[in-house]
C-alpha cells in the first residue's frame, strides 16, 4: 500500500527537499500543499511538529494529516517542476536577502543569482565579524553551485543547492532584522 505521501504526490518525482524550520523535534503533522499545477498531486508536503504546525505563513496548506513518517520538523518534500522551486526560494528568502528580485533578470536564473552571489560577497566583505568559517561562507558555497548548474541549465541541481542555502539562512541572523520576509 503506498505511504500517504505516495498519494498525495501521486507518485511524482521529488524535484527537492526542503528545511524550512530549523527544529529537531518529530514531525507530528504532515501539511499538504496545494494542488500541483501541471498534474496531478500536491505541489509539496511539509513535516511539522505541534510548535510549527500553524505557522509557516507563506507556506499555505490545503489540508493536515496525522504524521505517518518519521521526519524531522521543517522537512519539506517538494513536488513542483524546478522553475516553480526556484521561484518559491526567491519568494521565501532570496529576495529578502539579497534584494534580488527575478521579475527583474526575466527569470534568468543563471543572472539572478550571479547577481544574488555579488550582494552576498559585498555584505561578507564590509562585515568585519563574518569568520571565514561561518554561514556566510557556507552559503556562497553553494550558491556557487547553484550558479554553475544554472549557467548549464540544470535546474534540478540548481534547486537542491538553493535548498542547502535556504537551511543555512534559515538560521542566519538576516532574519531578525529589516531584511528578514514580509
């Protein structure tokens, strides 16, 4: 019998896993997204414990279900084609971080983030306090390889990069001032 996250995917491909909330407790609660756009199925299933299961504002569910699986909280299971992945890191933190919008570089995702790369380079270069070993760093890593799979068209590889990248800003202190998502 296939797993509720089978159906409700309708057995589509897993275009990226997500972390969304830095938690460490187990998930209890599986929030199905909307329908997915070019088929049948959800576009994505979020792993929520009781704490986040009502937040994630930008994350709007059509549906919860009891947990069935074991993953941790803030897991993200995203069904969407890259396009749409790549637009909701924009939406959810690039953006926010970078002011980088890619209205602006027609979606070119290749230009989008070389110019997303340059701002973060900038802000790392004027902050005397950023280690060479800190998150900062880490990100421009793999933004990086975002970067190089988009200059070759590989969207795929360009969202599972983006998704490390949207781990470590989720942790990073942007989000506790002016910069941080609306």
């Amino acid at each position: 019998m296939p797993s509720l996250v089978q159906q409700l995917s309708a057995h589509r491909q897993l275009t990226a896993l997500r972390t969304v909330v830095q938690c460490k407790a187990k998930a209890t609660a599986l929030r199905e997204g909307p329908a997915a756009g070019d088929g049948p199925g959800t576009a994505w299933v979020a792993f929520l414990c009781p704490a986040h299961s009502e937040g994630l504002p930008k994350w709007p569910a059509t549906q919860t279900h009891a947990a069935q699986d074991s993953m941790t909280c803030g897991t993200v299971l995203d069904f969407r084609p890259a396009e749409q992945v790549l637009q909701s890191h924009a939406d959810l933190w690039l953006t926010a971080l970078t002011g980088v919008d890619p209205a602006a570089y027609g979606a070119v995702w290749s230009d989008v983030l070389d110019q997303a790369d340059r701002v973060l380079r900038e802000r790392l270069e004027q902050d005397a306090d950023a280690g060479e070993d800190g998150p900062e760093h880490s990100m421009l890593t793999m933004m990086w390889l975002a970067r190089r799979a988009a200059a070759e068209g590989n969207l795929m590889q360009t969202a599972s990069a983006l998704g490390y990248c949207e781990t470590i800003a989720e942790g990073m202190q942007w989000r506790d001032t002016d910069l941080a998502p609306q």
